[in-house]
C-alpha cells in the first residue's frame, strides 16, 4: 500500500463524523418534556368532554348514537325524559348516565362525528394515566364541563394553556365530499364559555376575506413548522450561529444580575 492511499485511509476515520457534524448545523428539536410541552395539532385526538350551551343547558340528548358507533365499545350511555318543570338538555331527553371507559378508547373521534349536537368532543389532553380502574372510567360528572364552560380538571391530568382550544372548530370545517366551499362555514351551536367558535382555515393558502380571521393551521403549528417554512436566520449554521448568540446573551445577563447581587451584599456589609 502506497504512502497515499495509507493517509487516505487514515483520514477516512474523520468520516465518521459526518452525521455527528451535519446534526450540529441543524436546528434542535428536542425539548424538555414534561416541562416544556410544544403546542399541539389543532386537530389532537385527546380527552373527551361533555359541552353545554351558552345557557348552560347540556348538550347531550341521550341518543346513544356516539355508543353504536365506538368501535372500541368504551361508552355506556342511557337516556331519560326531560322533567318538564326542570330540563337538563332542549328536547325531550338527556343524557342521564355517560361514562367512557379511557382504557379501552383509541381516540378515533367516531363519537365526536356521530354526535348530531356536538355534545361530545374531545379536548387536547392527552397527558393523563391512571393507578386504578374505576379512575380510568369517566363518568359525567367528571366529562360534563363546569359552569365556566371548562373542562374539569382531575388531580392525575397535566393540563396545559391551548388544551381547551379549537376542540369542536375542525367538526364540520369541510363537507363530507371534501368540498372546499364549506370550508370556514359554521355549523355548529355556541357553548359555554366559548360562544361559537371560530372555524379553521383550513388548507387554502389564500383564503377570501371573512376567513382570513379564523386561524389557520399553519400558525397554530410554530413548532412544526417545515424547514423552509423557518426564517433565514434559524435555518443551518446561521441558525447555529444565532442560537450560540442568544445564550451567550443569556449568560451575560445571568452575569450582571450575579455582579448586582455581590454589589448589593458588599453595600449592605459596608452598612453593617
Ligand atoms: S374516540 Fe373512538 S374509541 Fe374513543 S370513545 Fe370515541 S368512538 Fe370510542
Ligand atoms: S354525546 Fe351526542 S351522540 Fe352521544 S348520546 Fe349524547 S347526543 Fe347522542
């Protein structure tokens, strides 16, 4: 073997670090979870709830036509008449019993489809577990959501801001064809705490006048944004470079408030 091909061999073993050295230029996606959680899809399969109108009214009817549908069979629900002095929902039944069964749903969404009054959807919740069984099985007291309109919170559930939104926005955004002009349509009742609530943008990337004020998903995704979709300055080593900027920022400012403090101490000794 020549002396050549001998260094050549050598420096293949800085090829190695290629992966190593092209992972460096790009933007990190890793993050400190439980602490820090990312936003979520808008359309996230999570925790289900039971909504009410804006007059506080449930939504429920009791038609059991969410159970028929669940494929996983996890929800128990009866109906019963409405007392005529004090009715729970508009109509002439309620839902008296519902419980879903967590341990046994794969968060298809197929009840939240079915429902002809939108009373079950599903929020974004996704972080809970359970010790027992009986805890695993919700009940409506627990789905049904509190005065304000919110969610109730369980002591085992991680609930997070953004959890609650857009959860029965995306329903009927589109026909069931697929047909883009219902896209932005209403067709869905106001509930508590939330009045009607806005529909998605969709896919359109320009979308006429009333629907340029609903959300759009793009920008409720920052964090899964495409790598072309980042701006110039925190795409490869320009991202590299702005991001080392921003902790040594960070570093000096955590070095003058240390600087203040010894100054403080000093002052406060010198006093003494
Ligand atoms: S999300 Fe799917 S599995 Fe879960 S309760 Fe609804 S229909 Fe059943
Ligand atoms: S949640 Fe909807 S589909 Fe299920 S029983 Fe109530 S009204 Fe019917």
């Amino acid at each position: 073997m020549g002396i050549f091909e001998e260094m050549r061999e050598e420096l293949n073993f800085f090829g190695g670090f290629r992966v190593t050295l092209e992972q460096m230029a790009r933007p990190r996606v890793t993050s400190q979870y439980p602490d820090e959680k990312k936003p979520k899809p808008p359309r996230t399969h999570g925790r289900h709830v039971l909504n009410r109108y804006e007059d506080g009214m449930e939504k429920c009817i009791g038609c059991e036509l969410c159970a028929g549908v669940c494929p996983a069979d996890c929800i128990y629900v009866r109906g019963a008449s409405n007392p005529p002095d004090d009715p729970v929902s508009p109509g002439e039944r309620y839902g008296f019993v519902y419980e879903i069964n967590f341990l046994r749903c794969i968060h298809c969404d197929m009840c939240v489809e079915a429902c002809p009054t939108q009373a079950i959807t599903e929020s974004k919740l996704f972080e809970f577990s359970f010790t027992n069984r009986a805890d695993a099985i919700y009940t409506k007291a627990e789905l049904l959501v509190g005065d304000d309109g919110h969610p109730q919170h369980m002591p085992w559930e991680d609930w997070r801001d953004g959890d609650d939104q857009n959860t029965s926005a995306w329903m009927r955004a589109t026909s069931p064809g697929g047909r883009a002009s219902y896209e932005g349509r209403v067709s869905w009742s106001g509930e508590l705490g939330y009045g009607v609530r806005a529909p998605e943008r969709g896919q359109a990337l320009d979308p006429p006048g009333p629907l340029a004020e609903v959300f759009a998903l793009r920008e409720s995704l920052a964090s899964h944004l495409l790598a072309a979709d980042r701006p110039e300055a925190e795409r490869g080593m320009k991202g590299v470079a702005y991001r080392m900027r921003g902790r040594l920022e960070k570093a000096r400012a955590r070095g003058r408030a240390r600087g203040r403090a010894r100054a403080g101490r000093a002052q406060a000794g010198g006093e003494a």
